[in-house]
C-alpha cells in the first residue's frame, strides 16, 4: 500500500484494512464528490466510482456516506474503467458543520486532516468572532487549527492585527501571507511535510484558491480579483476537491461558508475560551450568574478590560447554541430509535403471521 503514501495513506487506515481480512477490494480517497458518482485517487491513479445498491440501502444518515478526504473500499470493474464503493473506512476525525436550514443534519465538509487552516482576508471586514467558531468547531474534532491571515498587503496596520488575532487564537498558530508578495506561504507548506492532509476553509473570496495555487506552483484553481466593495473577494471555488501538492501533501479546498452553525463543541468550547472558563472556576461562588455577584471573577476582568466584552458574549452566544442543538440532536436520535424498532418490531409481526 506504499503507493498510496502520497495520498495520505498511514497506518489508522493499514491496521482497519488488516482487521477486515479481505483482498477482493481496492483503496481509494475521496478527491471529489460529484452529483451523481465520486473520483477517488487510487492505485489505477484517477477514477470514477458509483454507490453499491448494498450501500446506499444500508446507508441511514447524510454522514454514512463518502466526504472529501474519506478512505474507502471499492470493486474496481477494470472493463468499464469504474468502480463501485462498498465500504467507507472509519473516519480519524471530519470537520462538519450543521447543514444550512435543515433541521439537526450534519454536514461533512471534510475528513481525515491533519490540519485546518482558518483562512480570513486582513482587511476591514475581518470577523473575529467567526474565527472563533471556527476555532471551537476544530477543537471538538480532534483537529489542530491554523489561522492564516491573508491579503497582508491590504491592511494599514497588520501588526495590530496579527496582535488581536493572537489573544483570539489561544493555542493555535496564527501566520500572515500575501500571495502578491510571496511572503509566509513557505510556512503553511512546512505542515504539509510527510504526506499531511491540510482543509483551508473560511469565507468567499479570502484568498483560499490563490493560496492553494502558491502552493502548487501552478495556476490549479480559478481566481478572480477583489471587488471595489469593501475589499471583499468574490467567489470562486463551488465544490470540494482534495489536491495533491507536486513537492508533497494534500490540500482539500472548500466552498466560503456564508454560516457556519454549530453542530456540536461543548468540548472545543472550553479548549477555545480557556481563558474565561478559567474566570468562571475562580468566582467566590459556585453558582455564581456573573452578573452582579461579590467576588465574581469575570464581572471583575470585565470592568477591568482584562477580559473583552464581545470575546465573552460570543462565548455565551456559542454555549447556548451548542446546548440548543445537542438537545435537538439527542431527541432527533432517540425518535430515529424509536421509529426503527417500530419497524422491526412490524416486520417480525407480519413474518410470523405468515408462518402460521
């Protein structure tokens, strides 16, 4: 399986293949999700490959089936030149979000990645409060976050930028690149050393495809120039596709998300504002609202500009919706449960009535 080294293949995925015991499939990664099959990049090199009917009757959530990233098990019809994907092997994380007006779905933006780069453009619309979403979302999945401010060469004061996203950032690295200047881009390459999986997510037009381009050393993806409107970018990239870098690594680029809704990250919200859960644990009191208590910690680093009042109401605003959709989430399952032992149980009822 050495051959597949090149498109992330480690020993997570060699010991899942080992324990299954089974040499009538072929590996293959996910490079891209069309409407209709996937191409997956495999010993063959590049192919097209279609859903079993097995699967797709076995498949029960929008998050059983192939993202971007996923390792999975296909036939390959070598007559056809296709293949039929049979199996998806088990995840080592995935960055997902809750999908756009749906109710509790998930949405898989992409899997298996050593790291997400949170990529935000150092002009005036720059949101920090996104990034922190951001931040919380990978934390809970188990998946080191980089913070790339790009366009440096748009900002008036990039130092004082690069400062404010610090305090933002907590334990994840932040680096400023302009791909127009050519500067700090051979730093994001460096994570990419031995084969490892980078997502550049963030909003339309921050740089994403310019980047990946750099990168490349060759114009891989479409890019379009600012627009006059607030330095915004326009958007360019429609789908997600996982490349493969000449020097080395692989890079998955994504569509800008508008919204970016918390599916889960009660866990990545508390590696994320460390900073005020720390304040919360030091009150006088343990049950404390942190509104007009004696001795409370963070109403005293609020007054004291040790703690920033927007940073700390995004916290708040991020916990609810977090609790919001996990009690949504655990209700949705539980009705799920329910409505699928109903069907057993009415499938073995009309068995045995046939049997008598």
């Amino acid at each position: 399986m050495t051959q597949l080294n090149k498109y992330g293949w480690n020993e997570f995925f060699e010991n899942q293949l080992l324990n299954l015991g089974s040499n009538e499939f072929t590996c293959g990664r996910v490079s891209r999700e069309n409407k209709n099959n996937y191409i997956l990049l495999s010993e063959f090199g590049e192919i097209s490959a279609e859903l079993s009917g097995k699967f797709l009757f076995n498949a029960d959530l929008k998050s059983d089936f192939p993202a971007v990233g996923d390792w999975v098990l296909f036939r390959h019809l070598s007559s056809e030149g296709k293949g039929i994907i049979e199996i998806v092997l088990e995840r080592k994380n995935k960055f997902s979000r809750k999908v756009t007006l749906g109710n509790t779905d998930e949405q898989i933006i992409a899997s298996n990645i050593d790291f997400l780069f949170i990529v935000t453009s150092m002009n005036e619309e720059i949101n920090f409060r996104r990034i922190e979403r951001y931040l919380t979302l990978a934390n809970e999945c188990g998946i080191t976050p980089v913070i790339v401010l790009s366009k440096s060469d748009l900002c008036v004061n990039p130092e004082d930028t690069i400062k404010e996203m610090i305090k933002t950032a907590g334990k994840a690295a932040v680096h400023s690149v302009s791909t127009i200047e050519n500067k700090g881009v051979e730093l994001i390459a460096e994570y990419l050393i031995d084969n490892k999986t980078g997502a550049l997510v963030g909003s339309s037009g921050v740089g994403k495809s310019t980047l990946i381009n750099k990168l490349s050393g060759a114009e891989l993806m479409e890019v379009k120039d600012i627009s006059s409107y607030k330095d915004k970018g326009k958007h360019t990239t429609s789908h997600r596709e996982l490349i493969i870098l000449p020097g080395g690594g692989i890079i998955i680029d994504t569509p800008g998300m508008r919204e970016l809704q918390m599916w889960e990250g009660s866990e990545g919200l508390g590696e994320t504002f460390s900073d005020i859960e720390k304040l919360l644990s030091e009150c006088k009191f343990n049950d404390c609202t942190h509104t007009s208590e004696p001795g409370c910690a963070v109403t005293e680093a609020l007054e004291n500009g040790r703690l920033d009042e927007g940073r700390y109401k995004s916290y708040l605003k991020l916990k609810k919706e977090i609790r919001y959709f996990e009690r949504r989430k655990d209700a949705n399952e539980m009705a799920a449960e329910k409505k699928k032992w109903k069907s057993i149980t009415k499938r073995i009822r009309n068995q045995n009535k046939r049997n008598i």
